[in-house]
C-alpha cells in the first residue's frame, strides 16, 4: 500500500484501517440513534399533545360552550371580539401558557375556531382538516398550519348528553422544540461516540503493535518472501526438519522428515500425536544441539535438536534429521574390505615366504623334497589355517567374512572359533543383510571378551533351507541386568563412548532392525554366567537370505 508514493508499513495499514472502520460504524450508528430518536422524540411529543388534547375537551365548561356554538348558530367575524373575551379564550390560553404547547384550538362542529393564540384568527375555518375529530376520532399528525409545523393531536369535544360531537379541540406543540430535544439527544450521543471512537484508536494502536510483535517487525512483502524462500529450502533440502512453537505443536515438516520418520505432516498438532518414537521425542525435548543416533523403522537417522531464540525470546524448537542408513551399510562393508585385505596381506606374505622355500629347493636340484613340500601346502589351505572348520560353509563371501572376522579378533588378541554344529551348504542371496547382522554381533562380541581372562568368541551358523540361523556367544562380562530390558534399543550400551563418532548403542539396534526387515528377529538368549563361555550368547534368525546353486549376488 502506498501513499503520495510512499510504501506505508503494516503496522500503520492496520491502525488506519481499524480507525476507518471505528469511524464508519459509529456513524451509521449515530446516523440509526438521531432517526429513531427523532421518531421518538416526535411520538412523544405527540402523546403530551394528545393528553393534553383530551383535558380540554374533557373539561365540562369546554363542553357547554363548544355546544353554545353548534352549526346551527352562525358564528361569524363580527363574534370574533365576544370570542376574545368569552370563557373558551380564556381557558384555551391558561393551558397554553401552563403546558408550554404552541397552541390550543377549539372549534365546533363545522371546524370555525372559537379559541385560538391570534385573536385575528377567531370565527374563521381552521386551516388543515377537521373532519376525522369531527367524526369522533382522536388524531396524531404532524402537520404545518397557521402558526407553523407542529406535532398535533386533535380530539372531539362532545356535547354534555355525551353522545352528540360539538366540536373539537386541537393542541400543537412546536416541531422547533422537538428539535432542540432532538439536538441534546445527539450532542449527548456525540460524546459517547468521541469517547468510543478515542477507545477503537486506542486498541486498534495495541493490536498493531501486538501484530508487529507477532510478525518480528517484518512486512506482508518480507512476509510472503520469507514463506517462498522457506518453502523452498525446507522441502529442497536433503535433511529432514520438523519445526515446533514454544507449546510444542509442530508448524513445519518437510518432505524428508516425512519419508524418514514416518510421521504426520499436519501442522498445528502437539508433538506427540504426530507419531515419532520415543527415543525421537526424548532427543527433541532435550535439544542438546548434538548429534543422537536413533532407529526408526529399518532407517538409521541422526537426529540433532536445539532450541530457536530471537532478541532472546523463545520461538520454539528444530530438529534436523540425517538419513545414515546408507552410510552405516557402507562403513559395514568397507570394514570387511578392510578386515580382508589384512588377511590378503598376511597370507601374500605367508605364500612369499613359501614360494622361496619352494624355489630354494628346486635351484638346489632336489625336486623330492619340493614335490613333498606342495603336497604339505596343498593339505592346508589359507582360510583353513585362518579359521578352523571353515570347509562347512559353502558360500565364498560368507568364508571371506570370518577370515577377515578372525584376523580382526587376533589383533584384538581374541581367539574366534566356528561352533561343532556349523552347516551351511548354500549361497548367500543377501550378503549385505547377513554381513550387517553377523559383524554387528562379532564386533560386540570381540569388544567384550577383550576384558576376560580367556578371550574367546565362539560364532555357529546352522542352515535351515533358506533360512540362516546364527549363535553368537562370548568369554566377557555378559549384559548387566539393568541393561538387559533395553539392549536393543538405540543409545544404550554397555560400554563407555570412548570417543566414537555418533556414540555407542547403535550396533545392536541395527542388527535387530536388519534381522526384522527380511522377517527375522535378534534376541538376547543368555545374559552371562550360564555354561558355555560364561559371557552373553545372541541368537538370529535371518530367513530367505540363502539360495542353492552360485552365489546369487556375484556379478555375471
């Protein structure tokens, strides 16, 4: 809005637009006040006429002489000087004079005055007509005569048999005083209306200043530029966003909140009735402003809240999500490259170290002790050596894993074993799945038997068709029972934080949450100090990941 080429701010739109919108409705107000109170005023005005109207003509000398003068007794101009001074003059004007009425008229029956204000006017024909009092009808009417515009009331004057009409008599009461009225009604009114008018000013100033405090000083421009810029980012972005106000009901969730949290995108709903987990809400509320590793559905997220402040007032709070799923599949499978090109090192030196003995022997011309020597190596194989038993597992992939699994607990001077029942003569069809579930285990298993006297994991695989059953027990501490309830969910461990990126408590809750996604489950079956190991055993059931035949995941 502009005015005289100038941009006027919102906050002064308001108060003009409240103060002309005050203004209009007091003056189609005062406009309905002065109408109905003239009407008012000129219907009682008109009673007073009328009361006084019927008195008179009540009044018995009234009577007697209004009948003196009936049609039948010619009343001319030459009785006008007996009228001035006759009984009904002089009564006439007494009431006149006593009531404040403009005038007080009385005729006979053929309308010809016998009283009037102007003796002047005596024995003429009154000047508007008389026929509806003549006719035994009392009348209300605002008329203009002789004397000027008045409220009159006319009422017959009846003869004193009280039947016969002898006349009438007509009073008038000045339209000039029912103006004056008329005018201190209003100025009256007026005042009231400055005073309501000074009070819609007043507040519609405290509703523009309570816009502009809602608006953080912004205009309806910066306003919409604002909506469009935010409309574009939230939903644009790669994070997800649920925004709330201070009483906790959400104003905004994008697009990608949505898809990994799975929650309702209704604005205005408490926080709580939109559907996030427990372990989101308590993130949410704390707004720690750092980084919290959560599961939500088979989604790894990272969630960060904090608190929003503007010149130090609270507006509500923001939480941003990250979707890590991807990434923690990718950390999973570059630690089992990595485990596996230890063990690739550690056996290219091993070989080296055979093929020199190999080729010493054979540069020495002593061919029977070499062919001896291959028939050793050849008994022994390299995976053999690294993990005993591993001729039980048909999948390569799945083979490859432990090797490289069993490297990385002998750095951790923990001795990985195969458990007597392992059997698994089939392929794996999902070797992600597997792998996150089976590393996930070991990783934790490993962690825990470094801290016992003797450090031993002990990992059994069982085939069950396609479905893969996996034991996963340890020599450690086993699970505390006041951790035992909740050891599946995110961000509980048994173990310090030490440091680690995204913090502790997210293995098993993966490993649960994968096992689910294909139909299985990861349960908790001895919390320590049982037989066997004397640590914590887990158990899984991962169904349809195998398959008969070649490895369904090896590229063509």
């Amino acid at each position: 809005m502009k005015v005289f080429g100038r941009a006027v701010r919102l906050r002064t739109q308001i108060v003009l637009l409240q103060v002309v919108l005050v203004a209009l409705t007091l003056g189609i107000a005062f406009g309905v006040f002065a109408y109905v109170g003239e009407q008012r005023l000129s219907g009682e005005y008109g009673q007073r006429a009328l009361a006084i109207a019927r008195t008179v003509a009540a009044d018995p000398a009234v009577r007697a002489e209004t009948a003196g003068y009936s049609s039948a007794i010619a009343v001319g101009p030459e009785s006008a000087a007996e009228l001035a001074g006759g009984p009904l003059q002089r009564f006439a004007e007494q009431t006149r004079t006593r009531t404040g009425a403009l005038y007080v008229v009385v005729t006979d029956d053929a309308g010809i005055r016998l009283a009037h204000p102007d003796i002047g006017r005596l024995g003429e024909r009154v000047s508007t007509d008389p026929s509806a009092a003549l006719g035994g009808a009392e009348v209300v009417i605002s008329e203009r005569g002789t004397l000027g515009e008045s409220v009159r009331a006319k009422v017959p004057v009846l003869g004193p048999d009280g039947e016969r009409v002898v006349g009438e008599v007509s009073v008038g009461i000045s339209t000039a005083a029912v103006r004056e009225q008329l005018m201190r009604d209003l100025r009256r009114g007026a005042v009231f209306a400055a005073v309501a008018l000074l009070a819609g000013v007043a507040g519609s100033l405290l509703l523009a200043r309570r816009w502009h405090g809602l608006t953080l000083g912004l205009q309806p421009a910066e306003l919409a530029e604002l909506v469009r810029e935010q409309d574009a980012v939230l939903h644009g972005i790669g994070e997800g966003v649920v925004a709330v106000d201070n009483r906790w009901r959400t104003t905004v969730v994008n697009d990608e909140a949505r898809r990994l949290l799975g929650v309702d995108a209704v604005s205005g709903r408490a926080v709580d009735e939109i559907g996030l987990t427990e372990r989101t809400l308590e993130v949410f509320r704390a707004a720690e402003e750092r980084p919290v590793p959560a599961a939500v559905g088979d989604r790894l997220v990272v969630l960060t809240a904090r608190r929003v402040t503007r010149d130090g007032r609270p507006l509500g709070a923001v939480l941003s999500v990250r979707d890590r799923t991807d990434v923690e599949t990718l950390t999973r499978q570059l630690d089992a490259v990595r485990s596996l090109s230890t063990v690739l090192r550690a056996q290219r030196h091993e070989f080296a170290n055979r093929l020199h003995l190999l080729s010493g022997l054979l540069h020495t011309d002593r061919p029977a002790e070499a062919t001896r020597y291959v028939d050793e190596l050849l008994g022994s194989g390299p995976l053999g050596a690294a993990l005993p038993g591993m001729d039980t597992l048909r999948d390569p992939y799945l083979q490859a894993f432990l090797a490289a699994k069993a490297a990385h607990a002998r750095e951790s001077d923990v001795t990985l074993r195969l458990g007597p029942n392992t059997w698994v003569d089939a392929n794996l069809v999902a070797p992600v799945e597997v792998t996150t579930v089976m590393g996930n285990l070991l990783d934790n298993a490993i962690e825990a038997a470094r801290g016992a006297g003797e450090r031993i994991v002990e990992i059994e695989l069982v085939q069950e068709g396609t479905t893969l059953h996996l034991a996963v027990a340890d020599s450690g501490g086993g699970v505390p029972p006041e951790s035992r309830a909740a050891i599946f969910a995110e961000g509980v461990s048994t173990k310090p934080g030490d440091g680690v990126p995204g913090g502790r408590g997210v293995g098993l809750a993966l490993a649960r949450q994968t096992a689910r996604a294909v139909g299985g489950d990861v349960v908790l079956a001895e919390s320590g100090g049982g037989e066997g190991l004397g640590g914590a055993e887990f158990l899984a059931r991962l169904p349809g990941v195998l398959v008969e035949g070649e490895a369904a995941w090896a590229p063509s």
